[in-house]
C-alpha cells in the first residue's frame, strides 16, 4: 500500500495547508500545468504498474478556502492558456487534482467542498475526455440527519422557523477549519441544505469549531424551531456523536465503485444518481435523502439488469 | 358546536377511564348492542339534522388497555350473537365507538392505540356495509421521528443496536397512561416501528411517565446508538418538546377530508393510502415516512385526476 | 492480585445473582452466622498473611432487592440469636458480609444501595466492636450532577416542579438492574436526593434500563422543569455519558484511605465526613455536594493538624 | 411609573446602539462632563421629588463593544480633566451612567459585560464620594450553571478537557450581539469562568447567535468534554432553556436591596459580598456558586445580627 503513495503540490493550497504540510519533498510544480502533469503521469503509472483497466479518483484533502471564479474559469479555451502560467494562483489545488485525473481518463468524485470539477471550464474539459465526476462534499454526519428531518417538516406542514447547528471536531480536518477562511466553505455546503429542502427563509446558522480533545470524532448539535398549527412554537433538538473518517470510509468505496461502473456504461459528466452521498450534490434538484435514495435505487437496478 | 356533542359509554373503558369520568348523567348501556344502538343513532341523527351526505368518525379518546381477543371475535357471526350479553366484558369501548360508526355508515378512523375496528369480526362487518376504516394511533411527534430516522440508519447500513426512548408529558393522556395496564397498548405502538424499519434485533425500550407540570407538552428523549464500519460504536439521540393537541389537530381535519373521498370514491376496508398518519398502519408493510408520503401523493393524484 | 480473591456467599443474595452467579465451588453456607465466620476468617487470615495493621471492606457486589426489616433487626440481642438458623432468610449477602467485616475488626463501607450496615442490630454490633462504617451507594455520575444542580433551583429559588431521568446502562450492573425487584432498591438512593434539597413537592421519576450494546457506559438523561418570577416555566436537561467502573474506581481508593484513617484516629459507627461520596449519606442531613465537600475538607484539615 | 422614565445619552454607545435607538428627542450632549450632569441631576431630581433616603442605580442597557483604556483612565485627576472633552470618545456610555450615579451618591450595579464603573479613575472617584458599586454581568443561565457544574469537576479531579457552548437568542440584547465587536464583551465574561474554576487550560468556546424566532427565550447548550481515571475520555452536555428577563428580574431586586443595605451600613467601593449575582463579579476570587452563596449568607447574617 505504501509504495504505492506519491506526493501531491502545494500549488494553490492556501497558506493553512502549507503550514501544516511537511514542506521536505514535495515538489514545487512551476505552474498548474506542470502540477497537473506531473499527478496526471503518477496516475497512469499506477494503472499500467497494476495494470487496470479503470482508475477513480477520490478527492479527500483537506477543505480548501472558497475560491472566486474568473472570466479566465468560464472556458476550457481560455483556462488552457492560463494554466501554464507562473504562480499559484490559476487554480486552487483541488481542481488541479480534478484536471489530473481528467487528463489521465478517471473517473473523479470529490468528497470535500473544494472547488474540484465545479467550473464550467473544467466540467466541459472532463465532457471532451469522456470522463464522470460528481460532488460535492461527503454526507456524512449533521447534514446526514438534516436531509431527513428537514423533509419530514415539509411533509407535515410544519413550518421551520430556525435552524441552528453547532459543530466541534478534533481532527485533522477539525484543524484546518479553524482558519475562518476554509470554514466559510464548508459552511455553504452544510447551511444551504435546510431552506433549499423546506423553502421559505428560515433563520439558519452553522458554526464548527475545533476543539483537539475530541480526536476524529464529531460532536454536532442542532436545534430546531419550528411552528404549527395555530402559530404553535415546537421545538427539536438532536446531539450527533459520530467518528468521521469511520462514516466516510464505506461511502468513498461505494463512491468508487458505482463512479467505475458508471465509467464503464460511458457516463460523462455529472452523475446525478451518486446526490445520496454529498451535502451539496452537482446539478440536482433533490436535496432529501429518501429521494436521493430512490433514485440510487433505481440506477443500480437498471445497471444490474444491463449487466 | 356544544349542542351537537352527545354523551358516550362507559361501556369497556376500564377503571382508570371509569374513575376519571364524571359519571353523573352518562347512560348505562345494558349491553354492547345496546351502547351501539344508542351511538350509532346519535350518528344518524346528526347526520339528518345537518342535512350531511357522510360523516366520519374518528377515535381520539383515551387509550385503553391491551384487549385479548378470543374465538368470538373472529367472525362477525359470532361477534354479532355475543353484543347483546349482559356486562362490559365483549368489546371495549373503542370497538362499540367503531362499530356505532359501521351501523351508521360512517367512515371510521382510530387515532388511538385502543383496538378500535383491528379485530377480525369487525373487519368483516365493515366490508359488509362497505365502510372504509384505517389506525391504529396517530403518529404526531416522537414516533414520526423515529420513522425518518430509521430509515436513514438503515439506507447507510448503519447497525441500530439499540433505541430507547423517554417520553414525559403532561395532559389527560397522560394521565391516562400512567396506568401501567394502559401504557402497555401504547408502548406497544411505539416500539415495535424500529424493529420494522431497520431489521435485526436492536434493543428498543419505550417509556411513558406522567408529569403533570408539562400540561399539554410532550417531551421526548430518544438515544440511539449504533455500529459502523469496523464495528466502531457511534450514538445520536433527539429531544422532541412539542404540544400534542396541536400537532394531532391539523391530522385530525386531513383524515377526516381523505376519508370522505375514499368513501365516496367507493373504498371498503382498510385505507393503506393513509398509513403517513399513524403509529401502526393496519394492513401495511410500509413504516418509513417517505414510502407512505410517495403512497399518498400518488394516490391523491389519482383521486384527483378522477375528479 | 487473583491470589487474594476469596470466594463470597450465595445465602440471601436472590434469584437474579443465583442465576448470574456460576455456581460451581461456591460453599453453600448452612446458615447466616456459618457464613459471616467464614468470610471474617478469609479477611483475618488476609490480615495476617499481609502483616497488615488495619483491612478496609468496601462492598461493590450487584444491588440486592429491597430487604424488609422485622422485629429481628432491631437489637443485636435479637438478631444474634437468629444467625445460626437453617435457610437465607435472616439477612440478605450485603449484611453477611457487613457483619464479617465488624466481626474481624475492619472499617466496612457499602458502595451499594443493599442493605449492608444499615439496619439498627448490625449498626448497634458495629459499635460494639468499635468499627467505623458508611454508606450508601456510591455517588458517581447523574446522581452527583443532581447534588449540584439541585442546590443551584434551591439558592436562586426556582421551584421544582419536576425532574426525570433516565438511565441506561450495559454493564453486568445493569443486567443485574433489570429485574424490577432490584432495580427498586437503586431507585430509592437516586431519586430522594432532588427533594430532600429542593424541599416542596416536585414530581420525580427515575427509570434505569439495561441497554447491552453500552457495555461499561452509562448514558442518563435528566429533564428538569422549574418554575420562576411570575410563574414562567423554563426547563434544564442534561445528558452525562460516563464509565461507570472508572468513575467509581478512584472513589473506591479514596473511601479505603479515609476509613482507614478514621479508623486509626478511633472513629466508631457512621462516618458523616465521608457523605461526599455517596447518593444516600447514612444519618446525614446535607446532601448538597458542595456542602458534603465542605465537610470533608475540614475534617480532612482537622486530621493533617493532629497528624 | 412612566412618568419616571427619563431619556439616557447616545454619548458612546456605539454604532449599534445609536442604529436600534429612535433618534428623535434624544438629547445631544456636548461632552461626557455634560451628559454625567444632566444624568445625575435627573436622579437627584428623582431622589427629592419621591423624598427618598437612597437611590440605587442598576445598569440594564444592552452590552457595549469593549472598551480599550488608556492613561487617561488610570486616576480620576486625569480622567476628571479630560471629561470636558467635545465629542464621544473619552468614555463609553455605561461609564457614564456609572458616574452619574457616583456623582448623585447613589450605589451602582452593572448588570451588564459594559465597562460601567471598571476603571481605576472610576472606582478612584467612588471611593472619594463613599459610594458601593458591584459588577459585571448579571448571571441568569448558561453561566449560573457552568458556576456549579465546574466546580463539581474540580472537587472530583474529574480533568475538564474541553467547555463549548452555543447560545441563542431571539430578543433586543440578541440583536445587539449580533454585531460581532458587542458579542466580545459578553463571550469574555461567559468564557472564562471555566478555566478559573476548574485550572489548567481546558479549550473553551462560547458562541452567541441572535436567532429571532426565540423572541425573549435563551437556549444554550453546553458540550463539556472530561478525562476520568486510566485517561479515559467521558462527557457531559446540557440543554438550558430559559426566559432572560423573568430570570433577570428577581436578582435585579435582590441587588437593589443589598447594595441599599450595603450602603447604609457604610460599604464605600467593591461590594464582594454580592459575587453570587455576577458571571465576573468584580475583586473577587471565588467563582463557584456554592463558595459565593456561603458569602453572601454570611454577610447577611451579620448585617441582621447588627440591625
């Protein structure tokens, strides 16, 4: 297993993962375009090493800072030429790992709300190679449970007020989004999942705070408040008590296997049956799981009946 | 709306129901036939004196005791020679309340855990007089909870080891239950769902505890704790503090409305279409939310375009 | 270690142990007195073998069932002439082994909710033999956090209107709990506690249930329901999750030193100064923790100056 | 009543305040001298017309962003030199109030986390006009319950890894705190409380969101994270509830009481006796709610005994 790692760039990590990562080693790539070459080949080696027929590449780094798209990100014309460009500040490092795999004809699935495949320069790149990706970030504990209430309040006609959720976690991961700046992208995917479910404009709020005792394990806490007949104020509370890398582990395999079966029926593009397993899935419009579900469901079903 | 309510029976209640109900001036029945005699004509009468097209009735009184039921309650033949025994022992009251409403041809609902139409006899009389009828036990807080979750532990074959749930509240119902006879009947609703929905044997408990300081509030505490990959022990639990009357209310008015189309629409026997609105859906293999939500908006549609 | 261990009784121990209990070498005692004689004479034999000065006994065996105290337990005279009866009936384990440990001279204390020492024959003999003892039920995790909150309602006069809990535990502890009968016995040392110190009449309700996958942990929730200015009700809840036997653990120590040192220092009967350990303090009036730490510390301080 | 509601100053409220205060009729004073003599006059004027012995000034405005001191505030000499000043930025406004109260003789109470009387050239000139104050920030609920809980960890070496708390909010001082420079005042006051009481350097995090829906209700919750014997990792959280203003409301009588007492029995300066009312009650040491209680009885105690 270990023979078979190979560093990644520092090129457009952000200057939290550069103080965190062992700087001794890793390569300084020139340019993106060196960056995305270099993983590109590591990849192709391996799958000629062991030789396979299909490769699907798992994006599970650490949580990136927002970043802004430009003109230069609308087209893979014009992001072509730039990515040649001295510097880092092309592309964040996420979607340099999602042009690595796209040049190197793998399947790709990030599990993190990075950028990744999500600039339409990108996705069309991945379109003209004939490769499937999907995101964005793993759904994995609180978002979890939130795309199952939230619908059962629309379903009853329960109307949500306010939503607001705290979470604590001691990792890794936990680390880096105590820099505000990476925080904010992981609060995008977690908050909007409440209104876009029950509509209307709950009062919603999301913090995460990192607090190192906890080790891989997750703390969240949500209270919900709600009204019903009559203008009647309910209210819900749950505690989720998860271990992360434990919840994600069994997604990011079912993640690879469904994006290689789905490569190998000459899907490209998004793939909207893998919604169930992200917070903020790629170009769908179902955000509650029991329908996320079903439409897994069905795919598989018909993918078995194909086979 | 005062001058419409009409005295019921003390007929099959039991001792709590009997020592909490002011007796002065309730009629004592002779007989089962008796008290089915005198409600389903209070039925009719208000029906005439409205000048109404159907009625339905729905059973929203105090729980009862588990009823055993025994030979005569397996064919309406039989039942049928046994209501004009002398004594309370033949049926409970919720069953003399369901057969009232089958002698006056009125759709029957059972928002409560009592036995209500759930016995074969009666079941059979219904279908006879080609009444729709549906229950058993209104699922408005705790028990609709559980019936979102579970279902999202068992989607992400995450192992339910065990669930236990607290329930505290502090109106008639309440009081009602804090006998522990007829607890036993409402326990028996709650718990049985999760078992249902996730499969295997987890460990369910389910308490009930009279608190009157709560008036009309229900609070719940439910703690699950499950297994994931590696068999590592995770926990979520839920406090739900809602106000029961309120929350039951808006279900009360929507299935007396489904009801009335059913019935019109031509619909015997058990109503499955409704099985969204309670604890312990009669007849029905669905127990996870979603599932019985897609039945009734598909079934509404179809009503719908018939209209 | 495992060569000191000593095999206990099974006379008056109940069904539940008998049948946990495996039964094999176990010595069937012919009556209470031909136990107590061999269990003194274990610990006599430990105290010589050790050349040691002093042996404290600290009972930590399953709960027992409530024991009914007769006539028999009212003065030594008395229940010394019942010892040497056929049959288990006289006293239950916990007050056999009490009175072995006031039979060899050693400080005695009871972790339990058993009987042990407390009834007036065993605590007479006790003094008798000029042997410190205390009790019962060691304090180690909702009860102690009810020892705090509770004087918190009382100082800032918020009234108690009710407060629940609910225990669920994993442990041979709680299998032990699962038969009513014993459980009875748990439930009286932690459910006086709240209205001893808040005074009044608030509603309390305990209930411990055993929940296997929990193995070690013990999760409880606490739902407190107060009552401020202008009758405004609020609410308090809590959940603790803690490991039973390493919440114990250090106590336990701590209870061996100090009745040693009691006992060195010539203290015969109760010790009230040790009440900080323990839900139900024999003959104790303080059951606020603060008050109890208080207490402790200055006879601590007390027997440093003497030292 | 509303006859003797008299208008304050917009002199240094900052621009959250001045935004929320209806402009109109305010008046504008020229100088913090200028403000602090119509303010004291005004209670002067109070004092005389309902031909009172005493007044007692409590500040109950909403919190103030922190306020940096610089020399100026080290001696009234130079504070009392720069007053005079035109425009805002000598002093904050609950400084302000706090020496119009000195100013008129009255005893001061800041229920507030607002800078009040927290200056040497502040208490200085208390002290030269015999006047009690107490401070800061009333304690009505999250932190009146870390004030025991903490302590209680202590008492039984339990090591407190980690204190996270989430407070929601829905009324006027929620609005104020939602603007990030107000909210650091209060977390300061409702942080570090823990760490005094417990030592060592647990992480700690308290977060504040204004959340409309809750109107005057308070909900806090609070993840407490501990390390028992062998290091083993146990935990603790709770759900506080609560109405601010009926939590409020007693203990601001209570302090209008004591402090008029205080007053009349000579106390000139810091009034220790009254921590029990404070989350960072002022020259004091003792923060555990048990040890301030014990303080304030005893005092009590001694002003009955001498009455």
């Amino acid at each position: 297993m270990q023979r078979n790692v190979r560093l990644g760039t520092l090129t457009g990590v952000g200057p939290t993962i550069r103080r965190l990562s062992d700087d001794r080693g890793i390569p300084r790539d020139t340019s993106a375009r060196a960056a995305i070459e270099r993983l590109s080949s590591d990849i192709v080696s391996f799958r000629r090493r062991h030789r396979l027929d299909q490769v699907v590449v798992i994006h599970t780094a650490s949580s990136e800072p927002p970043f802004p798209l430009s003109a230069t990100h609308q087209s893979w014309n014009k992001l072509d030429k730039a990515l040649p460009r001295r510097g880092t500040g092309v592309l964040p490092a996420s979607s340099i790992y999602a042009l690595a795999a796209i040049e190197s004809d793998s399947g790709y699935v990030n599990f993190t709300p990075s950028l990744g495949v999500h600039a339409p320069a990108i996705e069309e790149r991945a379109r003209q190679r004939r490769v499937p990706y999907m995101g964005c970030d793993g759904k994995t504990g609180e978002t979890l449970v939130k795309s199952v209430l939230a619908p059962m309040f629309a379903m009853r006609h329960l109307n949500v007020l306010s939503w607001v959720g705290q979470n604590i976690l001691g990792n890794r991961d936990g680390e880096v989004l105590s820099d505000p700046k990476t925080r904010a992208s992981k609060i995008k995917t977690k908050d909007r999942i409440v209104a876009r479910i029950v509509g209307g404009a709950p009062t919603t709020r999301v913090s995460i705070d990192y607090v190192p005792s906890l080790d891989d394990w997750k703390v969240a806490w949500d209270f919900v408040h709600f009204e019903g007949f009559l203008e009647t104020k309910m209210s819900m509370q749950f505690t989720w008590a998860g271990c992360d890398s434990i919840l994600a582990a069994p997604l990011v395999i079912d993640l690879a296997r469904f994006t290689a079966l789905s490569h190998q029926r000459g899907a490209i593009g998004s793939m909207p049956q893998l919604a169930f397993f992200f917070k903020d899935p790629m170009h769908c419009g179902t955000h509650d799981l029991p329908g996320q579900w079903a439409a897994l469901v069905a795919w598989s079903k018909i993918a078995k009946a194909d086979a």
